[in-house]
C-alpha cells in the first residue's frame, strides 16, 4: 500500500503563507491531535464488526486484537464513550503507532488507502483548529452561533473529526465557524417556475419571479464554478458548527449545499429533503405539543432547489425564539465547553429531560436522530436544563403504525423516513441521543453509567426503555462505514451498555 501524501505537512506549508505566526502553535499541537483522532481510530478497532478482526481479547494490560491474517494489535482497555484523548500509542506486533495515518497505512486493509487519507486530514486540521483558539472567556456567550463557534473539535467520536479534504487553510479560516469568521452567501438567481419551492420562501430572497438562492462560497467557487464576489450583494453569517449552516444577523438559520465531505457524508441537500420538509416541520410542531412543553422544532421558513443537490437552501428559525427572559439555548455538543457536566446532578437532570422526551417520541413514533448537533437544550439563569429545541428534521424516522395506534394522523411521507421496523427506529435514537449526545456530554463511560442510573427507574416503563437497558447499546459503525464505500446507508455497532456493564 502506498503512503497518502502527508496532510499534515501540506497544511503546515499552506500555513507558513497564510497566517505564519500560527506556524509554531500548530506544530506543537500535532502530537496531541494525533493522539486525539488515535483515541477515535481505536474505539472503533476496538468495537465495531470490522471483517478482518477476527476476535477481541481484553487482558489486564489492556486488549489485544487477533487480526484474521494472524498479526495481534494491542492497545489500553477501551472506553467506548470517552471523549478526552487517552490513546497515545498502539502496537502492531512490535512496531508501536502514535500516528493513525501510519497506522491505517501498515494494516492494509481493503479501502484503508482512501480513510487514511481522510484520517491524515482529520489530524492536520484539528491541530489548524486548535492552534487559532484563544481561552474562552468566563462568561456564557450572548449570540446563538457563539456557543456553537465554541465546539473546536468537531464529532467527540469519529476518526473524521476535523476531515475537511478540498479546503484549503485560507479557506478553513474563511469558512471554519471555530475561526469565528462572517461569511457572506453569495445569491444566486433561478426563475421560481423552473424550481421547488416548499413553504413561504422568504421575501428578501426573490426579485420578481426569482427566487435568490443562499450559496455558500465554497460551493460557488468548486462546485458551482461562479465564485462569489465579496463586495457584491450576498448576505452576511455567521458559520454554525455544522459549517454549511450559517446564522444570518437579522435571526434565521440558513442551510446551504456543500457539495464537500465533511465527517462521512457529502453536505448537499437532495430534492427529496426539499419535497418533504414543509410537511415534516408541519408534523414536527404538532407532534411537541404532546411533550408538555418539554420540547419546542424549529420551523422550516421555506425550502428551495434549482431541482439540483447541488444548488438547494433551506431556511428556519433560530433556535434562540425558545429561550425566554435570561435563558440560553446551547447546542447539546458545545455543553462539554462548559463546566455544568462535571455536576452529577445536573447530568442527571439533563439525563432524565432528554430520554423523556426521546422515549415519548419514540412511543409515538418518530425516532430522533438526536445527537449534539441536532439537539439544544434551554438552560435557565442559573444553567438548570429546562426544555431541549430540535433542528434538521431530514434524518428523523417516522412510524405510521405508532403513529396510527395513538391516534396521530400520518403525515404524507414518503423515503427512507418511513418505517414500522422496530429495531430501525430504536437504533436512530439510541445511537444518536444515549451512545451519542448524552455519552459526548458526559465524556466517559463511569459518568454515564452514573447518570443514566440515576434516572432510568424513574421513567415510565415502555417497552422501549425495557430494550435501553439490554446488555447491548448501537451506535453507528462509522470507521466500517468509511471502508465500506460499496455498502449503503447507515451500519453499526453494539457497545457495552454503561446500565449493564
């Protein structure tokens, strides 16, 4: 197998000539991104179903993996939900690895050339990200998109944390929200007669019988092949820490296309998300009203598509319209930002408000796809969890049948929402909300254990929590997903669950 070309090294060169007196920061930072995306890697060597893993043995010193061509790759005890970097190195037979790419590249494994290319990108622009960060100040930011500028690390498990292949240093400073730039969405005109339009399209985004279509830069200049131009009309934003949704000054969120991989999928916006989103944000409002408050869904503002992924936006409401007089709405991944999860009780508090509403849907019939980014939750004065906001609706699952037995009316959709399967709407939320936004938060497997013991025999005993507390919990399988570029759709894993274990 040959060796991906070094990112680390590319980025260190593009660096020296964009902003040189961050050069010795990033540097210095490499070892412990390595160390981070290391930690990611081995979760995933240590519990997803990784065909050329032949069996798994915990010891004393540790765990040790019997690979199916006879080689033993050893490495420290496993915690499948720690988000701090605690893997500072594994060893192949006798040849020890600090590095993921290097690792990746010596196992030879089917399609290991390609995920370690993306690992080696995921490593240079953690270090990019951390070497521009300034301590954050005491004092709970005022604006909704600087809690999520604060999340500098990017997805608390996944090797692709920071993967931003195709983006250059200038641009991951232009476009990154950790940088805290204001970016401005160039507007692209298509005839509203020759697009899909669902909901109310805003005004100030047509002329006539045009609608203006909110692009990101990025994708005007690589994929659309007309780049914006920063003096002209556009609109400025602030980047979210899913980077193609930005926050406009005046409130909105607008969602663009990003035709780039970031994590594991490419940021576009398909046509069937646009057909169904006015009717899923429909649905969403009249499903929270049965969570007593406990939830609020942004409201999609109007959705459109040059009938292209490529050239498509989505805008909704801040999620900031749910906070009242001295609340804060903070988005469930920047909560480790925070000193709050130290507390076991607040945890516990926040533990209990998320699996109610979580599991009150779930017996519904819609399974959240729930994770840090999706999910905010409303904090009083005083920082005490009090209502949870959700946002993005395109990847919830939707049960008609749980719907039908509560008397809901079934919405008219249609896709890969839809689905009776038990097992498939359990694993959307578990995997989202528990192995997910609840484990992030934590930040380890004691702490969540702690927390969900708290409050699990409070909750009212559905047979959705009765398959919670099994020996198993899902997550995604995200580095076998990566190796797997023939496979489809979503796989998984089965983690040791913290109630059992």
């Amino acid at each position: 197998m040959h060796r991906p070309p070094s990112a680390e090294a590319e980025v260190a060169a593009e660096l020296a000539d964009v902003r040189p007196e961050l050069a010795s920061r990033y540097a210095a930072g490499l070892p412990a991104a390595r160390a981070a995306v290391l930690t990611r890697l081995w979760r995933a060597l240590a519990y997803e179903p990784l065909p050329w893993v032949a069996r798994r043995e915990p010891g004393r010193e540790g765990l040790t993996l019997r690979l199916s061509d006879g080689r033993r790759l050893h490495g420290p005890h496993a915690d499948p939900y720690a988000t701090a970097a605690y893997v500072t190195a594994v060893r192949l037979d006798r040849t020890s690895y600090d590095d993921p790419v290097r690792l990746l590249t010596d196992l030879s494994v089917p399609h290991g050339t390609a995920f370690a290319t993306e690992v080696g990108h995921s490593v240079a622009s953690l270090a990019l990200s951390r070497a521009g960060q300034d301590a954050h100040s005491k004092e709970w930011p005022g604006q909704d998109w600087e809690w999520e500028q604060r999340v500098v690390d990017g997805h608390p498990f996944h090797p692709n944390c920071r993967s931003r292949p195709g983006f250059s240093v200038a641009e991951q400073f232009a476009y990154g929200p950790e940088h805290r730039p204001v970016v401005r969405l160039g507007l692209v005109p298509v005839r509203a007669d020759e697009s899909l339009v669902t909901g109310g399209w805003p005004q100030d985004m047509r002329d006539g019988g045009r609608l203006l279509v909110p692009v990101h830069p990025w994708q005007a200049e690589h994929v659309l092949k007309r780049p914006c131009d920063p003096s002209g009309d556009g609109i400025a934003a602030h980047p979210l820490m899913s980077l193609r949704t930005l926050a406009l000054s005046d409130g909105p969120h607008v969602k663009t296309a990003l035709s780039a991989r970031l994590t594991s999928s490419v940021r576009d916006i398909s046509v069937y998300s646009i057909t169904l989103s006015a009717t899923l944000s429909d649905f969403a409002e009249t499903l929270a009203a049965r969570t007593d408050g406990l939830l609020h869904v942004t409201r999609t503002l109007g959705a459109a598509t040059a009938h292209s992924p490529d050239l498509a936006a989505v805008v909704r409401q801040s999620p900031r319209e749910y906070a009242g007089p001295g609340e804060r709405v903070v988005p469930v991944a920047a909560l480790a930002t925070t000193a709050l999860p130290e507390s076991p009780a607040w945890l516990a508090d926040f533990t209990r408000l998320a699996l109610t509403v979580g599991l009150r849907l779930l017996e519904l019939g819609v399974a959240l796809e729930a994770h840090g980014q999706n999910l905010l939750v409303v904090l009083s004065a005083d920082g005490a969890p009090v209502r949870l906001v959700y946002r993005d609706l395109a990847d919830i699952r939707v049960s008609p049948a749980r719907l039908t037995r509560h008397g809901i009316p079934v919405p008219e959709l249609t896709g890969r929402i839809v689905t009776d399967d038990v097992p498939t709407l359990r694993r959307k939320l578990f995997g989202s909300l528990v192995a997910g936004a609840l484990a992030g938060t934590a930040g380890s497997g004691a702490a969540l254990r702690g927390a969900l013991g708290a409050v699990v025999r409070d909750l009212p005993q559905t047979v959705d929590l009765a398959a919670l507390r099994g020996k198993q919990l899902p997550t995604k399988a995200l580095t076998l997903m990566r190796l797997s570029p023939g496979t489809p759709g979503d796989q998984w894993a089965e983690l040791p669950n913290p109630l059992v274990t």
